[in-house]
C-alpha cells in the first residue's frame, strides 16, 4: 500500500529516544524526510546518526521545549534547512512521576502542564501557519490512556494528557478540512519513560516501597491489561505513521488507543 509519506516534512518533538525515536525510523522507512528536536543532544545526535545510515535526510534541534522560547527556537533551527516548511507535525514531548495529589505543588503543576502540555500547543500555534500552506498537513499528538482513564497517580500527568485530547479535538475541528488533527494514547509502553533514573518506575518503586519491576509488574496486574504485557514504541509508532498517512486520508479528531487493551469503556 502507498502511504503517500514519500519526501514529506515531518518534525517530531522528543525524538531522541522511545516513542519519539520509533516513530522517527518508521517515518524513514517510508521515504519522508526528519527533523527532530529534543532536549538530550547526545541521543539525538545517535538517532540521527542511525536514521543517516538509512539514507535518510534529517536534521536535529537541541531545545527545552517546557518553555516558550525553547519551542520557537528549536521548530526554526530544526526547520531551517527546508526554509521553515513542514507536512507534518507529531508532537510527543512529555515527562511524568508518580506522586500523589498531596505531594504536588504549585510548581510541580505549572512544569507537567508546561511540558506536556502547552510545549504542544506552542508547537502547533507556531507551525499552523505553515501548515494551512501545505497540500495536506497533518497534525499527530501523543496523548495517553490515562488521559482517558486516569489513576490517582500520577493525577498531574493524566490532566495534562487529557488537555492534550481536548486541544487535538479544537484543533480538528478548526483547521478541517485543510489540516487532519488526531491522538494516539499508548498504555504502558517500555521505554526511556518508564527505564531512566527517577522515571516512572523509578518513581513508582519508591511510591509503593518495591523494586522498580516489582512495582511495574503491580501496576500491569492493577490495570488488567488484556495482552499482559507493557507495549514496544515501534507498536505507537505504526499508528503514528498510519494516521498521519494518506491510508488514513478520512480519519481526524480522532483518539487511537495502543494501550493492550486498557480503557474498558465504549467511547
């Protein structure tokens, strides 16, 4: 089948590693053409390091993208060699820890919803304008089940990845039929998110007074997830490619779960 993704312009924010780096290699292997930001320069430079070995055309920003200045100056640095042009857009930045609403202050609040949130609504407000130029732009937010389904913990990130919905929503409705807007929202899926030091199962370990695996495993028979198992970033990164895709030419506004079976609701 013809994805028509052959030469395209993509940006993919959070890139470096996971979900972001996944989709960046699925995007080459259908012939488009990168340009990736994140705030690791040394993954980074290692992820375009292998994506050059494919033959493909890539470029990188380094960019703290939890701020205004950082989205602006990592979009133009990354967009420079295509002189600020882009197709597509697949915003993925996002950090998250396990801490209850108690443990959460004002502070903690204002950085969640500024890196996983408003670094994607930065994002697209900056690139609208070009996009509304382009043949067919097309617009990709990586939310999370836990937008859908949130647990008590972490409650900060789950808020911030349902206003990441419901902005893919406006957004979709706004720019049609010029611009397809959608969401992807991944379960549990075994990356950098989840593995580094004080990530997610670093955080949930302590959070719950076990060893990091013990404590993931807990977390997997709590939600019941009907795989049983915690997901790859190359499986979200199919449905990225997918619904960014002209196989996917009369979807948009709409929410793809990659969860394992997660959310048990119908809608």
């Amino acid at each position: 089948m013809n994805t028509g993704l052959e030469g395209k312009i993509v940006l993919i924010t959070g890139a470096a590693q996971g979900i972001g780096r996944a989709t960046a290699i699925a995007f080459a292997r259908q012939g488009a053409r990168l340009c990736l930001i994140d705030i690791d320069a040394g993954a980074l430079e290692e992820t375009q390091s292998e994506l050059r070995s494919l033959g493909t055309n890539v470029t990188i920003a380094r960019a703290d993208l939890s701020t205004a200045d950082g989205v602006a100056a990592g979009v133009d640095t990354a967009l420079k060699t295509y002189n600020g042009q882009v197709d597509i857009l697949v915003t993925n930045v996002g950090s998250g820890k396990v801490r209850t609403f108690d443990d959460l202050s004002d502070e903690d609040w204002a950085f969640t919803m500024s890196l996983n949130f408003l670094s994607y609504v930065r994002t697209c407000r900056h690139l609208l304008p070009v996009l509304r130029a382009r043949e067919k732009g097309v617009i990709i937010n990586n939310a999370s089940d836990l937008a859908r389904q949130p647990e008590p913990v972490p409650i900060d990130y789950s808020a911030s990845k349902a206003a990441v919905l419901a902005l893919t929503k406006g957004l979709a409705r706004a720019e049609a039929p010029k611009i397809r807007v959608n969401a992807v929202a991944p379960g549990p899926v075994w990356t950098p998110f989840w593995t580094k030091e004080g990530g997610f199962a670093d955080t949930m370990g302590k959070f719950h007074g076990m060893a990091p695996k013990e404590a993931v495993e807990r977390e997997l028979s709590l939600r019941n997830l009907p795989l049983n198992r915690l997901g790859e970033p190359e499986e979200v990164a199919n449905v990225i490619v997918f619904l960014a895709s002209d196989l996917a030419s009369f979807v948009t506004s709409a929410v793809w779960g990659v969860d394992g079976g997660s959310i048990r609701s119908l809608i």
